[in-house]
C-alpha cells in the first residue's frame, strides 16, 4: 500500500512537471512567433532608414562640396581683390606714423642681417590635433633643438609642456610624453616666446593691469632659463598706460615676437588706444632699443607676428570668420604698405589666441579655439611687386 502510495505521489509530480515544460515551450513558441513578426516589420523600417541615411549621406556630401566650390571660389576673389592697406590720409600727408608721438625713437630701423623677404601668401594648413584650452600657445625654439616643442595653455598658467618631438605631440595620450616646467611667476595672456633656450613672458606684478595700485599699467617682463629653471632678468616694459593690443584677444597685454633680426614686442598704450606699438628688445638685457607707433588699428585685431623686421597685423571679426592679414609696418622703411600682400587665412575653427613665426622653418603656429596648427609661408623679396 505505501508502495503504491509512492507512485502514485511520484507519478503526480512527473504530470506537473510535464505540464510546466509544455507551459514554457509554449510561451517559447509565443516568443519566437512575436520576435519573427517584429523583425518582419522591422526589417522594412531599417531598409528605408538605410535609404534614408544614404540620401542623407550624399546630400552631406554634395553640401560639402559646394562649400569647397564656394570656399575656391572666395579664396580667387580674395586674391583678385585684395582689401586695401591701413593707411590713414594723415600718415601719407605727414610722411609716415609716429610723428605725433611723445618721447618715442620712430627714426627707420637699421637691419642687422641680409633678411629682405616678406610674405606673398599662406600656402597650405595643417591641423596637428587638440589640446588645452581655447587660448594659449605652442612653439619652437627657432634657436633651439629643430624637433622640440614648447606649448603653454591657458591665459594665467605657471606649467609649460616640453615634448622632445612633434611625433610625441602629436599622440593621443600626449601629455604622458611631455616634461613638465614650473615658472616661478604665472604668465598673463598668450604673448610669451621660446628664443635662444630661454623663455621670455609676461608677468602681473602685484597691482599691475587690473590690479590697482601704484603698478597699475605695467607689466614685467621676465627671462626664464629653461634648462636650469631659473629667472636670469626681469624689467618693468618701459611703457605706461598698457592695453591689450589685440581688440579680439583682450588678455595678452604685451605679444613677444621673434624673427629673423631678433626680439620684439607689440603692445598698446592709452596715449593711442586706436592703434598698435612695436619695439625691438635687446634678448640679453631686455632693454627697449627702439620703439614705433604704427598705423595698424587694435580694432579687429587678433594676433600679430614679425618676419624681417615687418610687423604682420591679423584681423578677424567678434563673431569668428575668416582671418587675414590686412595691416603691416615695416620698422625698416623698405616695405611700404601699398607694396605689402594682404594674404588670408584658410577657413579654420575659430579665431588665433597666439601666432609664432619660426624663421629656421619659415611657418607659424597657430593656436585656434584649442587646435593646433602649422601654417607654411610663401615668401618673397621685399621689392618685387605684389
């Protein structure tokens, strides 16, 4: 009877366990059938989305190369019609700029090497990557190691980044490739120079521009030895009453150049707050040597560079766009701005933080809105014509 008994509890449970076994074959069953009808009305849904994105794809790409064609196009007219110099009436009736200025040396300059080349045009970009901030600088020593790079981010910052290669620059992790170097006093703005193994910037000194006090129009200039971490000189910039240069870059107050015939600085007072200053310093001493008062506006600025004693004065509007250089001044006298090509800019990103000519290789590098660029220059002499 127990025997039984047990088969029958046995027998009872084996029907149950069938049961649920057909329950979840049957939902299976049930699963597979809806997966079937949603793929089936999927499917004509992905097709079209796949057309879709296809005609999406090459409208994409007809756009794009009619903004190439438009792109040429500007570019042919640009060169046919070139904008005309920033020459003001009085400066041609009175015999140059500068006259009107105080105290400040504005005879001709007297070049120290056989340098008579000027721009003729930018001939190609290239877009090395992204790095840091919107604003800030990268750089070659044009006295230095040829490969070295030097990059400094941001406006107020006391850490330079030294990568011994552009290759290593130019990786994705790049930053684990760079040597780190400490300043002892935070720069301001995007006008420092690597020249000659030693870094050259600009520094607030307690109370200066913006600060209030005794120092408020001054900067400091500082020379930073790169190799030993040193600061080797220091001197207050021989100018009162600073403003940014730039109307579009208004945290550099004084802009360190380096061409061909050594140091310069272009910068802004408020005794003229319409146009821009050069002066050429003496790289050992930081002394101020000569100065200028050229005719090149602030407004629109955005950057400037010097190649062979030429200041090149580029220009962009609020709302980014296409950049070019439409001022120059030539401390010398030999390039009159009649003379002087106006070249522009490729379409980029955005506006130049910071431009450095580099006269072993004859390119700038550019810092535009965080990317990094190179761009090669076409030159020619002085004298020939445009």
């Amino acid at each position: 009877m127990t025997q039984w008994r047990c088969s029958q509890r046995t027998w009872a449970g084996g029907h149950e366990a069938g049961e649920r076994l057909a329950q979840c074959q049957d939902q299976s069953s049930r699963h597979a059938a809806e997966l079937r009808d949603f793929k089936n009305k999927m499917l004509p849904l992905l097709e079209v989305a796949e057309k879709e994105r296809e005609a999406l794809r090459t409208e994409a790409d007809t756009i794009s190369g009619r903004v190439d064609r438009l792109e040429r196009e500007v570019d042919y007219l640009e060169t046919q019609n070139p904008a005309l110099p920033c020459v003001e009436v009085d400066e041609k009736v009175t015999g140059g700029p500068g006259i009107k200025g105080k105290g400040r040396r504005n005879e001709k300059y007297d070049m120290l090497t056989d340098c008579g080349y000027t721009i003729s045009q930018v001939r190609s970009m290239k877009i090395l990557k992204r790095f840091g901030g919107p604003a800030g600088l990268w750089t070659k020593d044009p006295m230095g190691p040829t490969e070295r790079i030097y990059v400094l981010d941001g406006t107020q910052n006391d850490t330079a980044f030294v990568f011994p290669r552009l290759r290593d620059f130019t990786l994705a992790m790049a930053a684990r490739k760079a040597s780190r170097v400490r300043v002892p006093f935070p720069w301001v703005g995007t006008g420092q120079l690597v020249y000659g193994g030693f870094l050259y910037y600009a520094r607030r000194p307690p109370g200066g521009p913006g600060g209030g006090g005794e120092l408020e129009n001054t900067l400091q200039l500082i020379k930073f030895h790169l190799a030993n971490r040193t600061v080797v000189d220091s001197s207050v910039f021989p100018a009162e009453g600073l403003i940014p240069p730039y109307g579009l870059t208004a945290d550099t107050y004084i802009d360190l150049a380096a061409d061909e015939e050594g140091l310069w600085a272009v910068y802004a007072t408020r005794e003229d707050d319409r146009h821009l200053c050069l002066a050429k310093l003496d790289p050992q001493t930081l002394d101020t040597e000569q100065q200028w008062d050229t005719p090149c506006p602030r407004e629109n600025a955005e950057a400037a560079f010097v190649i062979c004693g030429t200041l090149y004065v580029v220009y962009n509007t609020r709302p980014a766009s296409r950049a070019r250089i439409q001022c120059s001044f030539d401390a010398s006298g030999t390039l009159t701005p009649e003379r002087a090509a106006l070249p522009y800019f490729p379409r980029r990103y955005g506006a130049h933080a910071s431009l450095r000519y580099n006269p072993r290789e004859r390119q700038l590098y550019a810092w535009d809105d965080g990317y990094q660029i190179v761009y090669k220059l076409e030159m020619r002499k002085k004298e020939e014509e445009v």
